[in-house]
C-alpha cells in the first residue's frame, strides 16, 4: 500500500482541492492531508481556523463520495525555521512515500529532507484558488460556485463572509 | 447529530483506550480523538510521536471495525498556560457538544471554559493502562496481550521496546 | 461596581487617548487599561516598551486628577494565534464586564469569547493619532501639542525623539 | 522620589506579603509591585492567574488603606533563559533605583545586571508563606488566618479550595 | 588583550565583510563573529544556513590567512523582543569590551546596554553588499567576482544559485 | 578530511572532556563541538553561560596545544521536540560525516536521521564527571585537579563556586 501527503493551507477548500484529491488518490491508496498553518485564523490571508477547515475537507469528501478511509487530515502549525519544518512534519504524520505539492519551497524541502516530491496537475487554475474564493467571500460576489455545496453551506453557518469583512478592516498585521 | 470529544496521549494505544471508545460511540454519534502531548516523542513517558500514534488509533479502530466515518484524530500539543490549552484544543477540532475525561485538571479547564464535561468508564483500570504497557516494553514482559493485535504488530515493527530500552537508559530529562 | 477593558498600544499615550478614558470613566466604574503589543519596542511601529508606556499612562492620569483608584494597568504581548489572545488576555487581566474598542479583529475575537463589546467615540480622531505623533516625532515637528504635558516632559526625557530617528534609519524588519 | 522593585508569585497573597509591602514603603516612595510566573495557573504551586492575583493585591492594598498611588503592579512570565529574565523584566516595568528580594538566584541574576539589591524582613516567616496557605486550602484547615480579609473573601468566591483539591488530582505534571 | 565583537548575517559572507573583518584585527586582538538571524535559511534575504554560514567564514578566513586564533564565531537567533536580544547575545558570546556595527538599532541595543559601540569603515559599499551578491545569484550575473574564491567554490558546490531561484518562486512569506 | 561532531554540556569543561577531544582528533580531522543546552545557565545542573563555557574550550584547548583549526564551537540550545532537535542541530552545524556521543537517547535520534555515531572511550569516568566537579564547587572541596588549569583559573575569575553557592539555595526550579 502506497501513501501520498498533501500539504495545503484549504483557506478555504474548494473545487481544485476536491479535483488534485481525486487526482492523487488514483496515484496512490491512501492520502495524509496536512492543514498547513494551523496555527492562523482570523486573518485576510488565513480566516478560518484549524478546525473549521478539518470540518470542510471532512464534510467535501463525504459529498464526493471519497472513504474516509483513504485518508487522514493532520493540522500542522508554521514554523519561523524553515529547516525545522519538515521534521516536524515526519513527527506528526503517519509514514508515506511520496509528497506531493507545487510549491517550490515546500518542495524543495521535503527534497532536501530525502522525501520524493511530485507535481499536482492544476485544475482550472485561473479560476479555482483559495485567493479568488477570499476575495469573492470580501466583495459579495459568487463565491459558491467554485467550492463543494457542502463547504458553501457551512461557511454560510459560521458567518464566513461576515468574518472577512471584519477581518479585512483590521489595522492588525495579519 | 452529536459529537463527543475524547483526549488521550495514547502511549501507547491500548484496549482500555479502544473500550472507552466504543463505549463513547454508543453515547454520541461521532468522536473527536484528541491526541496530547503531541510535540513529545522519545522520553520514557512519552516514547511514541504523534504521527505513530495517529497509525496505532487508525489500525485498531480498524481491526475493530469502527467506520473512520465515527471519528476524526486531531494531534494537539501541551501549552506551558493551562487556561491558554482550550482556547487552542477548540481552534484546532471541530465542533463537538461535550468532552468525555477523566483527568481532573483537564476536566476543571474544559469546564471553566463553558464545555459540558463527563467521566468514562473504566476498563479494567488495574490493568489496561500506558504506564503498565510502557513498563513491560521496558521489563521484557508480555505488553502484547494489552494492546490490540494491529497494535502489538505495529510496535513490533517500528522497534517500540528497543526504544524504550534505548530511551530509559538517557540521562536526559523527560 | 462595573469594570471596563480598554485596550491600546500606547505608542505613545496621546491626549485623544485621554480623552478616551475620561469618556469611558463615565460608563464604568473603573477600567482594565491593556498595554498590548507589550513584547514590543525599538521598532518604527513600537517605539517605547511597556515600562515606559505604562509610565506615561501613569503620568497623564495623574496630571488630569484621574485616581489611581479608578483603573489598572496590564501589559499584555501579541499572540502569533488570533484565537489564543483572548483567552490570555483573560488569565492576565481582573474580571470585567464589559469591552471597549474600535479596532473590528479585537472587537470580533473578544465577541467570538462572549465578551459584551462596545465602540469609543473618537476624539479628533484626524488629529490625535499615535502614527501622528510618531510621525512628527521623527519629523521635528510640534508632537508636543498632542501629548499630555507629563509626556511631553517624559519623552523628552528619554530622549523619544532622537531614538525615533535611530530606529527609523535601521534596515531591520520592525 | 526612589522607586522599589517588588518581585513575587503570590500565590496567593498573605499577610506576610502585606507586611512586606508595608515596610518597603518606609524605605522608598513608591513600589513596582512584580507578579512572577505570570504565565501559570491551574497547577499546586501556582493555582491562581496573574489576573486574579492582581485582584488580590488591589484588594489587599485598598483594605489596608495604602493608596494605589504608592504602587503599581506588573505581571511578568517566567523565561526558560534567566539571563535574558532581567532584560524582560527591565522592558516591562517602570524605572526603579533598588530591588527587594530574599531569592538568591533573582538576587544575584538582578546584580549581574548592575542593579542594587536589599533583604526584606521576615514576617513570621513559620506561618504567613503561600506554601502554607495551599497546604491548608488543600487539608481544609483554616487558611482564612493567614490573608488579608479582602483575600479570603476573594478566594472563597472564586472557590479556591475546589480549585486546589481538583488540581491536586491531576497526573498532569506542574 | 582586547576582544572584539562583529556582528553581521552574512548571507553570503562576501570581500567587504573580508575587508571589515582585517581592518578590526587592527583594532583588537581577536574578533567574536556573531552569525546574526541563525534560525533563518531558505529564504530570499536569508537563503543560507547558520552551519553554511560559519563554513564560508571559516573558509574565507583560511584563505585569508587569519589566524583561526583571532577569532571566534558564534551563531545567534533574531528575537522578536529587542531589548532581550542583547541579553541573550551577552550570554551565549565570551566576554568582548567593544562592539563594531554601522546597524542603527543594533548599535542602539548595545549602547542602552552600556557597551562601547563603534563603526566599521565600509570598503567599496557600493559594490560590496550581501544584497548584490543575492541578486547576481538569482539573476545568473557574475557574483564570484564579489566574494573570496573560496567562497565561491563553497556556493557552487552548494547549489546556492539554484536555492535561490526556487526559493524565490515560492510563495510562502519570507 | 574527515569531520567529526562531538557533543556535551561542559558544565564545565573538564580533564575527561580534554581527554576525549584529544582521541577524537585521532580519529578525524577537525571536531565540531556542540555546547549544548546553550540556552540554560544560573541552574544547579547548568551553572554557566554558553558564552562562559565556550571561553572554558577555548582556553582549555590552547592549554593543550590544539589548533583551532582543528575544532569549531557552536552553541545550541535544547529543544522540547526531539526529533526537532536534530533537524535544528543539522541547520546550526558545518557539514559532519560521524557524531560521537555516549548519551542513548542522543545518539538514538542522530542515528534515527540517517547519521552515522559512535561512542567514546572514557577517561577515568569514576573521577571525571561534571557532575562531580559540580559538587565539589558546591562543597568547597578540591575541584581544581578535575579541570584543566586555564578553566580553573578561568572560573575563580568568574567566581565559579559563590555562583554554585548562591543557585543551590534558591527554590526556583531549574
């Protein structure tokens, strides 16, 4: 049995994160699904904490029909030392054998570390970005349709663009 | 739906641990299983990481035959400020409606903060326990009968008495 | 007997800041006055530690015959985890009932913890800014007209000005 | 006018504490009241928050009729690094020209630091310690004999002997 | 004999640091080179690590022919609180009675901290910055031309260009 | 060139850690000595700064007649995370082919990442501990035979045994 990592901010998860998934578990048997910078929220680039977004990926999944046993989600915090990173993140997850991101840092950290890193195919990434959905969430505008229904309900529920709104007027550093 | 939280360190996982499981699984619906002390590895009280105790809960949870769709493990690390603990534990889960402990300090905390709070009934306290397994993996004795098979197999693998062998004779602190 | 927070940085204390706690004297009985972003100074942003701040707080209250009686000063650092603010500014402050500030993250994160949160009416709020006199400070200009005269004579004490400029033409991050 | 340096837990405040403070205030004019390990709360040997500690003081100090303008109080965390402990603790209180301590490693690591140090005079040093009085919060004796009226009806209110009992069972460590 | 301190990032150590540090063997007897931002690596303004750092150092200075008895190099980590750096650096650097920077706020620490401060002449500022060398790295120009051979070849068998250019695609904040 | 790692507390340095630097350096090359615990001094098991023992190698070694071109100090500080501490150590240190260190738990996580370590012979390990020439500051008995003359001389200059002195009254916890 093959397991993949997948390392995400899901700020918040939409479409293109459910279609690389989809993707990924046809490469591999199981995916460990970091929730990277687990340690923000309530902030214009990272506005929902830890365990709202493991509620989205969770609540995606199962409208997509994805087992749960073909993956585990692990919330994972920044560090300021990049090299330090990367152990922390072998000491938090479960064993896999091939990560896989596109961002180069990320990427060439885990190489550095030993660990064999693949691409993601994007999906429609002139469309589907965490980026576009924050924005869309600040102005108003259809932010519904590039996430699953399930997530589009759950932000309804927990004020999602209410909290960006206020978020968005902070003087506070984010 | 109702959602039950439950912490645990897991050092290792053992029987009394998936007896109280199952037991929370017929009060509420789903579980949050809160991994503690999640940044500790390789000290006497603490031998296993986080990322090794997540695969022991999902292989016995497994061999048990409870559906990954009752539960979702979240890994938490220990504050230095008590009060400071749940407000990170509730950023870092999913919403759940009452917290299952039998730790007194844990329970205090959960409680000032606004969480109903119960106790779990004990399996066998005398002998299902971690601080029993850890003994015997150190002594030599039989620690297999304790944990389910999955587990036993997997600490089997991963050399769990060497290192606790290993890590007894530091004169580290823990 | 009614307890207010006030939270500010105080970078440096200015006469609309006075004004503030003359106003909010008037709804409560006495008032928590937060030092925040205490970990903080030597930087363009923060030029004064808490100590000093929490002198020139001091000083200005006694000037205006505001006693001692009627307020508290605590020093409190930022917190890298939004969510876990508030719950140590909780443990670090005596109980209050209710919360006073104009800043929208501050004011949600305290309401997210059931805290009763209410706006301060700003006092020539295009004039008394801290930016304000931290940008006449290092410009030469007349900062003294914004300050209470204690720190007026405080700051040119500790020789604000002239550590305004030193810091200004630092290239580290602040 | 000399300012003194103060520095204690006060977990919780006792008579001892309310002599001391009574004699320092014939040798200097006004006192920086310092709460340490301001941090913690919830563990045997520093069950109060600095929040709550600071109630006590207040309290104590107004019951005995010594005016807040005498002295203000500071709460500082412990640092792991005690070189680096005076530098925080100089940032982050007002000026002062001598510190009064009996703990020989806050004693000495305050005269490395160039600062004058002094004794204070015990107060029935075999009866008014806060170790004392958590022994006997914790045995049921009475306890009330050793604090300041204000501080025992404080304490009752809050429920501090729940809270030492409940504590006293945790496995968790201090 | 008289002992010297240096501070700088030395990201990469290039011939004006050379420079500088020949001028002050001039001036003292031995020169404590502190590795500022020791925590950072594998970013844009911080692309190397703290070992990396002190082997370039090392390097340059054997070609050099300075006596490794002139010199001791000691890695030190940023701190968010400025006043606190400077304790920490006294702890972890051996005894030095005068310090060279042309950093307006590290002078300022050092100097509030009554050490001796005193300012480097720069050779060829122009030309000779760490900046520059970063930026010839990352745009492929000739930066072996701005730092000792031996440096040089360090980079090269490195990798750092190609480090550069990865991190500098990333998106992750520096 | 072969490059070795080596690393201890040196609290403080003495005649068994000469000892085994001299075997070392007929091992391999050049050593990097690792200062560990550099964060830690004014405590009973860590009485001097990492600058103060750096200063004890230092001069120790030139005692003894080892180049410093053979050996490079670095200071690093402990790590609540263990796995985490190698990762730091990796980023901190020049390059190093073999770790040499007797402590199990040490050695368990250099070898657990992929580094080769072996152990060093000791040298009178009755006699020569730290742990010893500790007590013997403490006691007032004749530590000087345990260390290198420079050392000795070194910390009566430092006042070595009053520091022990005052520490080990103190109640606060190391």
């Amino acid at each position: 049995m093959t397991t993949g990592l997948y390392v995400g901010r899901f700020q918040p998860f939409h479409l293109g994160h459910l279609e690389a998934i989809r993707h990924l578990l046809g490469q591999v048997d199981e995916l460990v699904i970091v929730v990277g910078s687990a340690q923000h929220s309530h902030t214009v680039e990272n506005p929902f904490t830890a365990g709202e977004r493991i509620t989205m990926i969770r609540r995606a999944l199962q409208e997509a029909n994805i087992s749960p046993e073909k993956y585990v989600i692990v919330p994972l915090p920044d560090w300021d030392i990049h090299k330090v990173w990367v152990a922390h993140l072998l000491s938090q997850t479960p064993a896999f054998q091939v990560a896989y991101t596109n961002e180069p840092l990320t990427g060439r950290l885990l190489k550095e570390a030993g660990i064999k890193v693949e691409h993601i195919p994007f999906y429609h990434r002139d469309k589907f970005t965490a980026t576009e959905v924050r924005r869309r969430l600040l102005a108003g505008e259809n932010w519904e349709e590039l996430v699953p229904k399930s997530v589009a309900k759950y932000l309804r529920q927990i004020g999602g663009d209410e909290r960006m709104r206020e978020i968005s007027q902070s003087d506070k550093l984010a």
